[in-house]
C-alpha cells in the first residue's frame, strides 16, 4: 500500500491552543512555552485555574461558546464553536466562509488526556455509580475531532509528548510540521480506542456483577449459579515497549508490548530478548506461587521449562539443592531468586554460566562479583505477577481466551489410600504440585526434602514422563526410595503409579477423577503408597 499524504501535508502556524487535561502535570511548563510564542491559550475548569494560577493568560471555553459549564461538569467543549474550530479545514473555500460567517475561529492545538477512567474502576471495583462519572465524553470527542484534522490541527494526549511538542514548536518558527501531526494523530485514535475498550469491559462486568443481562452471558454454561465472566468482545490494546533484535530466531521480526517495566529492571547486560522475556515470565509465575513462602527459593530454567527448584533456609543452600536436580540444563539458562542475592550466592552460582538472574535485589558483593561478566543480564524483580490476569494465545483464525490457573489448593484434596502422608511428606507434595503447574504436560515432579530430583516434561505418554522424570534423577545421583511424586492431571490407568513406585516414591499427589481411580487407588493401598487427590489439574500445553 502506498500513500502520498506526508508529502502533501503543510506546516501549521499555531496561534490557538485548546487545553483540557485531567492528568495535570507539565501543564505550567507547557503553557509558559506556548505563552512565549504567542499563542492563545484557551481552557477548561481547573486546567484554566491551574494555567491562571502559572500567571499565564487563558480564555475559558464559555467566553468562546458563551454557555457556562453545566450538568456537573458534564457539557463543556460540546459546542459548535468548539468542535467546529477543531474540525474546519481553512483552506477550503466553503470551510472559510462559514466559520466567517459563525464567527467560529480555528484551533491548531489540542492538549487532551482523560479522565483516568481505568484507575478510578481499580480504586473502587464494582461502584458503578463512581464508574460511570468517571466516563469522560468530551474529551474523547475533541481528540477525535482533533485527530481527524491532523491535516490542520496537532493533538497531544500524554504529558510525555510535551518536549517533543515545545522543541517543534520552537525550532520551527511556531509552526507545527505534518508528520508530527500524523503520528500524534495515530497516537491519539490509539488512545481512544483503548480507553472504549477499558470501558465496555468494566461495564460489561459490573453488568454481569448486578445480575443484568449482558452480551457474555450467551457464553455461559454450566451452572448458572456460578458463571465465570467470559468478555463477548476480545480486544487488545497494549503500547509497543520496545522492538526486539528478533523473534524466537533471527528471521523473525518481534516487539514487546505492554508494561514490563512495572515488574522487571534488566540494569545489567544486554537489551533482552524474545526468547529472554519468555523465560522470564515463566520464572516469575512460578516465584509468585511462592511470594508466601518464608523460604528461600530458587528455581533454574532453561527454554521456559523449570530444570530444578528448591527451598532452603538460604539463597547458596537453595541454589545448591536445585543446581543438583540436573547439573547439565543450567548452562545458559535463568536463575530466579525470591530473596537478595548475597556475594556467598552468587560466588555459587559464578562457577556456572547462566544468561540471566532474577532477584528482588543483590547486595554490593554480589553486584561486584556478578557484573564482571557483560555477557550475563541481572534484572530486579520490581513486583511479582498476580497471577488472575487472563491468558490469551493466537491459534489459526482467532485467539484463545482463558482465566489464570491461579487455584493450587481446595477443599477438595483429600488423603483417598490408607496409608497417610506425614507432615514432611505433605510439605513436599504440596512442593512438588507447586512445580507441575508451571511444567508441560504430560508433567512428572519427583521431590525431596523442598526439593525436584526429577522433573519428566511435555510427553505425550505419562509414563514415560514417569521414566524420563527417575532416570534423570538417578543421573544426577538423588536417591530416590522415599521420595514423593506429582502428576499434573489422573492416572489413567495404574501402570503410571506402579512406575512411580518403582522408581522409590512412598507418597503421590495428582488431581484425581479416572474412571479407573478405584483400581488406581487400590493399586497405591497395595503397594503401601500414600495418594493426595486435589480436584484440580494443572495441564499446560
């Protein structure tokens, strides 16, 4: 597709702004700028108070529609006068006749953000009365016109674009060039998309909340006394955060969206990857399961996959216990902490190269020992993922859509053989049932003492994951008679238990619900192992 408008696109002369903006900051600054290049400022409400109280001349939009503001606030821009200075195109004859004739004069700059619409639903989840009042309509409205006419109008809707706007203005002799018109333009129909969007969902929700029909309850089934919200309207809007050097290989171009910024600081090494983020937001899912934990964890990942995982009572002790699961994957893998990484830790975990490190933080020894090598990237962790957060997955045609496997526990686990684990043994199986949820089915967790020994992942038969899962840890030297074992969905038959058995596990833990699990069950009494049902399973494909 091809385009010739940036090349037709003229400079604009600004000499009217309009400026009404919730979020409020840079505001003074701005103006100043504007007032020095002799721009009229025209405002609204509390912007107008804020620009009067900056010691800048404003005209207040009722001096120019000649209604005041009414309705609560609610009509203010909504005018002719208003939105047909947004709207005319000058350099039409028709155009310049009638607002000669209106008496309507042209705007060339719009300042707009929004009412925060979003945090105001956060700040008070299921008040729809407070949702609704924070439903902005005229805002919208002048950015939409604004951005329509990008031709002769420039839209600003986020104080981060106000230096980029000053220095326009400024080494441009007051005038505004067409392709930084454009792009704000785009920029702002981003915006407004986003912002509908935040609000047909929120609304779409507390609809649902207050027993009224809504659109998604078509897509309800099941019981009806407990109906999960299901969006009628997929739509993402996420910002581009940064272009990567390449997708999962390098003939693949990719970006990251959205706001990883709020939950990691990559402050060491090179700029991250595709590949990098995949691992990271599978390590950081994983140390959220634990936030509770007062242990230290420390889990190793290589290809988005766990490889070993342990708590101990330090950050060396658990590097130790999970480094032995399998002391070959770690090379060039991650490493997650969920407590500081002191210079004992990471004098451990130097002896091996791994790409990346997470940790709340590193003391200074740590810091001096671990930035020696360039090649090697340490991130904070600034915050961990809730972990209620939807899950969406492109598939041919469409996406997937899908609530978060946030349930670990629930009233429905229950010791179903006669043999009953002790307290160690619980410990562990709740340990290793932790682990199951974040490895590819079919998934295999054999744990000790907090600890994997074993870990058999993505087989499409379980019992080899079962095989897979023993032989490695025999491999790396675990014993493993004694030791409990985690299945992240049924036995369908009881070959996977005797296997289990086989290999030394004397306690089982997996979800229940076989056709089979009588014979299953009577299997684990006969051959003296201890069975948790949770009710729950944990597939991940």
């Amino acid at each position: 597709m091809t385009s010739d408008f940036p090349k037709e696109l003229q400079d604009v002369a600004v000499t009217r702004a309009l400026i009404s903006v919730s979020d409020k900051s840079g505001v003074p600054e701005l103006v100043q700028r504007l007032h020095n290049a002799g721009i009229q400022i025209i405002s609204t409400g509390g912007t107008a108070r804020l620009i009067r109280e900056s010691g800048i001349p404003v005209t207040d939009v009722s001096e120019i529609t000649g209604f005041p503001e009414c309705l609560d606030g609610r009509v203010k821009t909504l005018h002719p006068k208003i939105h047909g200075g947004l709207l005319a195109r000058p350099g039409k004859e028709e155009h310049a006749r009638t607002l000669e004739e209106l008496g309507i004069h042209p705007v060339q700059l719009v300042v707009v953000n929004l009412y925060p619409f979003q945090e105001a639903v956060k700040d008070r989840p299921g008040d729809a009365e407070h949702a609704i009042e924070n439903i902005d309509i005229g805002g919208p409205a002048m950015v939409r016109a604004s951005a329509k006419n990008f031709e002769n109008v420039c839209v600003v809707t986020d104080p981060d674009q106000y230096p980029e706007l000053i220095d326009e203005i400024s080494q441009n002799n007051g005038k505004i060039r067409g392709v930084l018109r454009a792009r704000f333009a785009v920029r702002a129909f981003q915006l407004t998309a986003s912002y509908d969007n935040a609000i047909s969902g929120s609304l779409e929700k507390l609809l649902q909340a207050s027993g009224l029909t809504a659109v998604s309850m078509e897509l309800h089934h099941g019981d009806e006394d407990a109906k999960p919200f299901i969006p009628s309207m997929l739509d993402i809007h996420s910002p581009v955060y940064r272009k990567l050097r390449y997708g999962e290989n390098p003939h693949q171009p990719a970006a990251i969206y959205g706001n990883p910024e709020h939950f990691i600081d990559c402050f060491h090494g090179k700029e991250l990857s595709y590949n990098n983020y995949l691992d990271i937001d599978a390590a950081l899912n994983l140390g959220a399961d634990f936030r509770q934990n007062d242990a230290s964890l420390c889990a190793i990942f290589k290809h988005s996959l766990p490889c070993g995982v342990a708590l101990a009572k330090s950050g060396g002790k658990s590097w130790e216990k999970a480094f032995s699961t399998d002391t070959t994957s770690p090379f060039g893998g991650i490493v997650l902490f969920n407590r500081t990484v002191d210079g004992a830790t990471a004098r451990e975990v130097d002896r091996v190269f791994t790409e990346i490190i997470l940790a709340p933080d590193f003391t200074e020894e740590a810091l001096d020992l671990l930035t020696r090598k360039s090649n090697r990237r340490l991130i904070r962790i600034l915050a961990w993922p809730e972990g209620s957060a939807p899950q969406v997955r492109s598939v041919v045609g469409g996406y997937l859509w899908q609530h978060a496997d946030s349930g670990l526990f629930n009233e429905k686990r229950e010791v179903v053989t006669k043999v009953q684990p002790d307290r160690a043994q619980m410990g562990t199986l709740e340990f290793a049932w932790t682990i199951a949820k974040h490895v590819k089915s079919n998934a295999i967790v054999y744990a000790r003492d907090q600890q994997t020994i074993g870990i058999g992942t993505g087989q499409p038969n379980r019992v080899n994951a079962s095989r897979i899962a023993a032989r490695n840890a025999e491999l790396y030297g675990h014993r493993m008679e004694g030791c409990v074992v985690a299945s992240d969905a049924f036995f369908p038959f009881a070959d996977g238990l005797e296997e289990a058995a086989k290999a030394g596990a004397t306690a089982v833990i997996q979800p229940g619900g076989s056709v089979r699990d009588d014979e299953v069950i009577a299997k684990a009494d006969e051959l003296g192992v201890a069975m948790v049902f949770t009710g729950t399973r944990h597939f991940r494909h």
